[in-house]
C-alpha cells in the first residue's frame, strides 16, 4: 500500500510567538505540497498564533509535549483538551530530549499514547538509540523494547494512525547522520515489531519518520526508502530549507 508522506518540524525551544508567526509567513509558500502532510510542531506558547497563521493553508498543527491529566493542580502543564481547543491535531511523544533531560519513562510515554487517542490527537512517538548502544550492537533489542512498553494496551485501529518517528540520538544535532541504510534498517525493524506485536495490515498503514539531522540534502535519498514515510525535522524546520525538504 501507499502510505502518505508525513514531513513534521519540531521548532523545540525556539521561536518567541511573533517570531513563529513571521516563520510561517515565510514558509507558506515553501511547503505547498497537496501530497504530504505538513506539520509544525511547535512550543505552547506558539500554538494559538501559529494555528491561526496557517489557517487556509495545506499546514497542521502539532503541539511537543502534554501532561496525561485533563485538568488539575499541574502547574506548569498543558493538557490534551487544551491542546485540541488550541487547534493542535499531532503531538510528539517520547522526544529524546524528553526522556534524557526531563526523565520521561516509557510507563509515562505509554500513558500519554493512550491519552492522546483518548482525546483525538494523532501521536507522533519517537524512539531511538544512543551512540553507547550503537556501538555495542544493542540497538536492535532497545528499540524493540521501546515500542512494547510504549504500545502497551494500545489498539491495532490506534496503531494504524500512529506516527513513529525513529531518531538516532547519536545524530540529533550533531550534523551526523545515519546513512540512508542504516536509518532504512532500523525503520524496517520498526514496522517488523508493530507486524510482530498486532498484524501486517497494522504495520502497513503505521508511518515511520527518520528524525535525525534530515536536511535538504539527504531528504531525497531517505525519503526514496521504501520503510521511510517522512521526517521529524529538528533545526532544518526553523529556515526556508524546510520546504525543499517537503517538496524532496
């Protein structure tokens, strides 16, 4: 089957809200593209702006973290319902960044996979290794594990409108990146691990992004993988590169 590109840029902790909406309007053009969805993924701040910025466009808004609690005594947090109000539609789950900095577990990342089909927001969940386990050849059993544990009690039908992001940590914002064979690899196993755990059918629909260092240059070649089906896009998504990377 033909599985819809998916091209997401994760602006991270960059861009004040005025500064977001002068991004878009740079961009809007850049990523016109009526074959691939295109999704900015942007800090919480940014995400009332910035849905209203790209309002009649081919663009989507996604939000880069939320807490599994609908309301509450969480300062600080944001919740699934707030997020759908705002417009978001994807969330990234998982983020390395996510894991290493702020200590998410995979019990964690599994409750917020739930939580977000539970409140109707498409789930962009990120798995990966370290150099350390890259070099000890572990790699494969890690991110096998990953997927278990984050998939946990979740749905075959959920499955199908997961977004898995595969980011090599060793090659997130390093300028290293994987070569198209290796990340051609590891996002087979991926898709291996969903037939394994549900069924073909489920890991035939499953989209699969190489999320690390993609840029303008190697898009193509990653992108022309059969198992790859887009990019989770770190800096190349805050600068007009973005959109040659959509249109690769």
């Amino acid at each position: 089957m033909s599985r819809r590109r998916i091209i997401a840029g994760n602006w991270k902790m960059n861009k004040t809200p005025s500064e977001a909406v002068e991004l878009v309007a740079t961009l809007k053009d850049l990523v016109k593209n009526d074959d691939v969805d295109v999704v900015y993924c942007v800090p919480a701040i940014d995400i009332v702006p910035v849905a209203e910025a790209v309002k009649g466009t081919n663009v989507h808004v996604g939000a880069e973290n939320f807490y599994i609690e609908d309301k509450g005594a969480f300062t600080g947090e944001i919740s699934a319902p707030m997020l759908k109000d705002a417009g978001v539609e994807y969330i990234i789950i998982g983020h390395s960044e996510r894991r290493d900095i702020f200590g998410e577990n995979d019990i964690l990342i599994n409750a917020k996979v739930k939580k977000a089909f539970a409140s109707g927001l498409k789930p962009i969940l990120c798995c990966g290794e370290s150099l350390a386990l890259r070099k000890a050849g572990t790699y494969v059993e890690w991110i096998k594990r990953q997927i278990k544990w984050d998939l946990t009690d979740v749905a075959a039908d959920q499955v199908k409108d997961l977004v898995i992001a595969y980011e090599p940590i060793w090659a997130i914002g390093t300028g290293e990146t994987a070569t198209a064979d290796q990340a051609e690899e590891v996002c087979g196993i991926i898709r291996k691990t969903i037939a394994d755990l549900y069924d073909d059918a489920t890991a035939e629909a499953v989209r699969i992004q190489y999320g690390g260092s993609m840029n303008a240059g190697n898009a193509a070649e990653l992108l022309a993988k059969p198992n790859i089906d887009g990019g989770l896009i770190g800096g190349a998504s805050l600068k007009p590169d973005f959109g040659q990377i959509v249109n690769a």
